[in-house]
C-alpha cells in the first residue's frame, strides 16, 4: 500500500512538471510567433537596405519556431507516456 502512495505522488510531480515545462514551451512558441509577425510589418515598410537584416531575423525566428514546436511534441508525448 505505501509503494502505491508514494509511486502517486512521484506520479504526480511528474505530471506537474511536465505540464510546467509545456507552460513554459507554450510561452517560447507565442514570443518567437509574435515577433516574427512583427518583423514581417516592420519588412513591408521598410527600406531595401533594412530588408535584408529583417529578412534574416525572420528566418532566425521561424527556426526557433520549429525548434519549440518539436519540444512542444516531445513534452506532449511525455506526458501521454505517463498517463498510460
């Protein structure tokens, strides 16, 4: 009975760490898409020289993109793997 109690408990932390971490995931996602679609205002009125720093930024930007969205899938599957 007591191995049941404890195994919920480290269960639980776990959970909880793991919905922290897609909190925190989540949040890196909107930063990175927020300032992408800035960047993309600030390139349609901006000059040619300027263009193609903000054009860079962009592709940097879309890069973390992909990177939080393939922690964003990995934490997701962590998770499921717990509850199962």
């Amino acid at each position: 009975m007591h191995h049941v109690i404890v195994f919920n408990f480290l269960t639980e932390k776990i959970q909880k760490y793991f919905e922290k971490k897609l909190k925190d995931a989540l949040q890196k996602l909107q930063l990175h898409q927020d300032r992408k679609k800035h960047l993309e205002t600030i390139l349609k009125t901006t000059d040619n020289e300027s263009k193609i720093n903000i054009e860079e930024e962009i592709v940097k930007q879309n890069e973390f993109i992909e990177i939080w969205k393939k922690n964003i899938e990995k934490i997701n599957e962590q998770i499921k793997k717990l509850q199962s």
